[in-house]
C-alpha cells in the first residue's frame, strides 16, 4: 500500500535525512520525500501496520532533523 503525507521541512538537505531515516524504518518498502511540494510518499510492506510504522518513521525523523513534522 501507498500513502502521502504532508511534512514540515527547512531545507532540501533535510529533506534527503528524513528520507534517509524513514527508508531505514522496518515496515517501509519504499519512501520519497519531495522538498518542493512538501510531501513524503512512502509504500508500506505487505501486512505492516501503516500507522505503528509511521510512528516510528516519525521518531526516525525526529533523532536526524529534530525539528521536521509529519502529518499522520
């Protein structure tokens, strides 16, 4: 399954850290982040709980760029 959600970035070097953090995630096959439209597509692995994983996409995040947002 795929889902967007909106995020809250600084900069296109961000961007790419959160991307990086959130691809390390268990659970997530495969993620984008989009500094321009603000957005991160991220594609889940078969039988994931979308929402525990992107909790801890989230926490991932946060421990690269502290002050990054996503709207879950």
């Amino acid at each position: 399954m795929r889902k967007s959600y909106n995020i809250e970035v600084d900069c296109a070097n961000c961007a790419n850290k959160m991307e990086e953090a959130a691809a390390k995630t268990a659970g997530v096959k495969a993620v984008t982040v989009n500094f321009m439209t603000l957005k991160m597509n991220v594609e889940f692995e078969e039988g994931s709980d979308e929402k525990a994983v992107m909790q801890e996409v989230l926490k991932n995040c946060k421990k690269v760029e502290d002050d990054c947002e996503i709207y879950l």
